[in-house]
C-alpha cells in the first residue's frame, strides 16, 4: 500500500491485523521488510500492525534534499500514515533509527502515541562537540556512499563493530539482509545520513523526564554501548520498563527473535 504524502511523495506501508495499532519503524538501511515475516505475523495476531517504509528506504519514494528528511519532517510523514488508515493514536515500535523518530515522536506530539517501545534507540548526543565530531562522521560516509557505491558501502556496514554479534546469524538470513539494504539508492541514504543523522538530530536527553508514556526499552545484553544508554534514558523516563535481551547484540529482533517477540507482545501499556 503507497500512501501520499503532501509533497507529493509516497510511503510504501504494509499492514496486517486488527487490535491496536502498532507503528513500526526499522533503522537505517532497513525497511518494513526487515522485520521478518515471522515476526511481523506474530504481532499481527494482537494487533493492526502497520510497518512503514521510511523515506529514501525501501520500496517508498526518495528526496536528494537532506531538508527532506530532517526529524519534524519524518514526524509529520508518519503522522500522515496515520490519518491516511484513521488510527488516531499507535503504540511506536522504532529500532535504532527508528527509535530516535519514535522518541522525537513522544517529544513533539504524544496525542498521537499510546506507547513506547524503544530497541536499541539513542535520545541522540548530549554535546555539542559530540555532535560537530558525528556530522563530519557522517558526512563522510555520505561522501563514500556516492562515491563507492552500495555494494561497498554495505560490506562496510555490515561489518561494523556495532554488528559484530549478528556473525552468528544463519549464511542465508545474513545474505537476505544485505541483499535487502542493496535495494536502497545511495543518494537516498546519503540524503538521510546528512538530514537525519544522530549530529544532526536534536538531543532530547533533557525531554526525557517529561515523556509521560508507558515505555518499554529494549536492548542486548551483549550491545554494551547502548545496554548503557538504555539504562541511562530508563533512569530519566518515569513510566519505564527496562529489558536487556540475553544472547543479542544491537538487532535483538534479529538475533533473538522469540524473546523480542516475547517482550514486545507482553508490553500493556494502560489505556487512557
């Protein structure tokens, strides 16, 4: 399903289910598709489960204008999907990336938003100078996306420290990923590193106190970094449950897909 936006852009969203809404949202380089089927039929069974496309991902449209995809922007996308199947108010899934829009989601505009559930995800960077040393990161790899092209631009992803843990994944379900983020544009992604990247996105570390939603934060046990920031943000967010899934790393619902499931379909967040 393709559902225009009021650029004239277009969202490919797949939705399966009844129950309340739940809004996924994948991480860079990914798309609705990378759910798994498993996982996205496990869900559909307790709810209306709408996995999007996010902008410059998947099989949904792209903009060369970083501007394009800035936070408010892919807030107000989502909010479009939304209005577009008449789901007034969803729980947020966001995985890493994902997880960042959900949480500027909860800052911006909570009236939309029943839950959090929140994998691998990052508030951002608290300092300045963290970010500026980020945006030249990224900018970077930006260059290297255009320049090198996708197949070498996913090799060095996939092979970054941060999914190191995923090498134990089956040869074929690591094929399947790669010849997935294959699919996306390099214009798309650089676009989106340079618009939506964690130096370039706001901190909304000083937020997290005044989020008022039941949320649910995921993250592996063997992902030291962001274990650490999710303890950090559970700390800050007064109507939290923290989670550490054993033997995963930075996609728990790749690596550990059962308890994940399990976590995420046992999260009741109360009704209003």
């Amino acid at each position: 399903m393709l559902v225009t936006l009021r650029d004239g852009l277009r969202l490919h969203i797949r939705v399966r289910g009844v129950g309340d809404p739940l809004l996924l949202l994948h991480g860079f380089t990914g798309s609705a598709e990378s759910w798994g089927e498993e996982l996205f039929s496990g869900l559909a069974r307790a709810h209306q489960v709408v996995a999007v496309d996010l902008l410059g991902h998947g099989e949904s449209d792209f903009s060369p204008d970083p501007g394009r995809y800035g936070m408010d922007e892919m807030l107000k996308d989502l909010w479009e999907v939304l209005d577009a199947l008449s789901v007034e108010r969803a729980r947020w899934l966001g995985y890493s990336m994902g997880g960042r829009i959900a949480i500027a989601g909860a800052v911006r505009d909570p009236s939309r938003i029943s839950g959090l559930i929140l994998e691998s995800a990052s508030p951002g960077l608290a300092g300045e100078g963290e970010r500026r040393a980020r945006r030249r990161a990224d900018e970077a790899l930006a260059e290297g996306i255009l320049l090198g092209g996708m197949e070498e631009f996913v090799d060095h992803w996939m092979g970054l420290p941060l999914f190191a843990t995923q090498g134990k994944l089956p040869p074929g379900i690591l094929a399947a990923q790669r010849e997935r983020r294959l699919r996306n544009r390099p214009e798309a992604l650089a676009a989106c590193l340079r618009g939506l990247g964690v130096g370039v996105q706001p901190s909304f570390w000083d937020s997290l106190s005044g989020i008022q939603l039941p949320t649910l934060i995921l993250a592996g046990e063997e992902d030291r970094r962001f274990s650490e920031i999710a303890s950090r943000m559970a700390d800050l967010m007064p109507q939290t449950t923290l989670r550490l899934i054993p033997k995963s790393g930075h996609a728990i619902h790749r690596e550990n897909p059962f308890a994940w499931l399990a976590a995420v379909r046992t999260f009741e967040p109360s009704r209003p």
